[in-house]
C-alpha cells in the first residue's frame, strides 16, 4: 500500500510551480528569471506577485512574458508585503508542489532538481528546506556574513523550499502585516500542524547580503520592530537586551572597583572572536589564526555586531511607540488560504 502511495506522489513533482514575491526589484528580477530559466528540473510555471512596484519591475516581467518559453503569471496589487504576495502566488499557482524564491536571490542551476530529488527519496515530507549561502563578494559582506550568519548557510528557509499546497493550507498561510519574521510565524504553524518536514542541503540558492554598513542597520531595524509585533522578542530582541544590562551592571561596578570597566569590552570583543573563530574553524589553523588576530576584521565585525544591536533597540523603541497597541492584523493570511480550500 505504501509503494502505491509513494507512486501517486511522484508525477506531482514533474509539474512545479515557482513563486515569488517582489517590490521594487527592477535591479534584480532579470536575474531571477534568468536563474530560473537556467534550471535543469524546468518550472512548471512561474507565478510572480507584484505587492506595488514604483520602478520598472513589473515592465521587465511583462517583457519576459512575451519572451520566455516558461509560463509566467504576473499578479499584481496596490500594496502587499512579503506573506502576502506569496499567499496571493500559491493560490494562483496551478499545480500542487509549490517552490518558493525571492527576488535578490540566485538559485543554482540544480536547485529544483535536487529538491524535487529530495521529496522523490522522502515522499513522506511535505516539506523539503534547501539552504541558502551568502554572497561574500566583498570584505565588508565577508565580514557581515561572519557576523550574522555563524553557520556559513541558512539552512531552514521560506525562499529555498518546496511544498504542498495542501500544506499551506494546512498551516493557514502566511501572516500578511509583516515586512518580517513571517517565514518563522510559518514555521511554527507548520511544527503545530505535525508536518512532515526535511531538508536538501545540495539544493542552493545564493543570497545578496546588505553591502554598506548603513543599509544593514536600517535592515536590521526593520526585522527588529517585525520581530517584536509578530511576538518573537524572545528568540532576539530579550536575548540583545539581557546581554547589555549585564554590561550596564559590570560598567557601574567599575565606579566601585575600575578593572570592572573593561568587562564589558571584553565581553563584545570575545563574541567577535567567537563569530570568526566559528566561521573559520573548518579552513586551515592558519587561516583560521590570521582572521582571529586580523586587527581589520575583527573591527569590522565588531562594528557590524554594534550596528545590529543599536537597530535591535531601534526597532524596539519604534514598536513600542508606533505598534504596540495597534490591534494584530494576522487574519489576512488565512483567509487568503481559506479561499482556496
């Protein structure tokens, strides 16, 4: 019975529909739609929502429309953040396996093939997680990436997946109010509805990291003050904030007893070596001892890391006082899924 189930799952997965939402993305969408031509497992169909672009994105999409031997849908609307414009894509989309991407990213040419492998392996998952790597093509986005992304991958993301309609359903969409933190909201109500999840971690898509330090605080903010409405404060924002009391307390110690006064930058220093020793560890001892004592990357980093956590504050303080009592708005995705049931 289990080998005629398994043999029903799998044409499903010739036929794959890719999903994207963007704004104001002319600078980037030919590069998607050119990485998604590229792939050796072809889509089915691509299905593009458009949440109000100013620019010239929707006019590059209609020309590869007229051009492109792959179906491409073009849906558009006034104004739709993240959740939603992928929530409008998957009930457009018309098959039921649905991969989702973003625009700023580079899928490899075998990207869909090897989810697609994957759920062809593991016809029990609903949902198969590839990773997503960071473009290091610059110092500064080296060093970001050392900062923010210790592992060298991401290896549960909303924008290198493959999934059932069905189980989108199931997890009642996507949450639409949010710039951020969505795809975690996601997750959750995926682990609440017991879904069977796995990952292919030969499945990659490359991702743009912010390449100034400017652009990653304003980035950072902005996922701080989404992570606080959508409820997330304690897998970040607390953490931030426990952190800096401490400091806080050690420094006024030192009114007492002044050695205490270099605490509090040991501490930030020794999370700086332990963020490019983590990156590192895997490359040779003298490499790995280079960067550990590169005076130029360890400011680098450091710097990066105050950025992010003067922005955490940032968008905390701009929750509090613009957010806070303002009612939640997390219907929207479920309606959005309840009319396709």
């Amino acid at each position: 019975m289990s080998d005629i189930n398994n043999a029903e799952r799998l044409p499903d997965l010739e036929r794959i529909s890719v999903i994207a939402p963007v704004k104001n993305e002319e600078a980037s969408i030919r590069q998607l739609l050119e990485g998604l031509f590229a792939q050796t497992h072809q889509p089915a169909e691509i299905v593009i929502t458009d949440g109000g672009s100013t620019d010239r994105t929707k006019e590059v999409i209609r020309e590869h429309v007229l051009s492109s031997l792959i179906p491409i849908v073009l849906v558009e609307t006034d104004e739709a953040l993240p959740g939603k414009g992928r929530n409008l894509a998957i009930a457009r989309a018309g098959n039921e396996w649905i991969a989702m991407i973003d625009a700023g990213i580079r899928p490899r040419s075998d990207w869909l093939a090897k989810l697609v492998a994957t759920a062809r392996v593991e016809p029990a998952a609903e949902v198969i997680y590839g990773v997503a790597e960071p473009l290091r093509d610059s110092y500064f986005t080296e060093s970001a990436a050392i900062t923010y992304l210790p592992e060298g991958r991401l290896t549960q993301v909303i924008p290198s997946c493959l999934l059932r309609r069905s189980t989108w359903l199931k997890a009642g969409g996507f949450r639409e109010d949010l710039r951020s933190g969505e795809d975690l909201l996601f997750f959750r109500s995926l682990d609440a509805a017991r879904v069977k999840t796995t990952k292919s971690p030969d499945a990659v898509v490359v991702w743009e990291l912010c390449p100034t330090l400017a652009g990653t605080f304003r980035r950072f903010v902005v996922y701080s003050r989404n992570g606080m409405t959508a409820g997330l404060a304690r897998n970040w924002q607390y953490n931030v904030t426990r952190l800096y009391l401490v400091m806080l307390i050690l420094s006024l110690a030192g009114l007492w007893f002044w050695p205490m006064f270099i605490v509090a930058p040991a501490i930030l220093l020794l999370r700086t070596e332990k963020r490019i020793l983590g990156w590192y560890r895997a490359q040779a001892p003298q490499r790995m001892m280079r960067e550990l004592l590169n005076p130029r990357r360890v400011l680098t980093v450091t710097c990066i890391n105050l950025a992010i956590d003067i922005a955490t504050f940032c968008g905390m303080w701009q929750w509090l006082v613009h957010d806070r009592t303002v009612p939640v708005k997390g219907e929207g995705a479920k309606s959005n899924a309840e009319s396709v049931r």
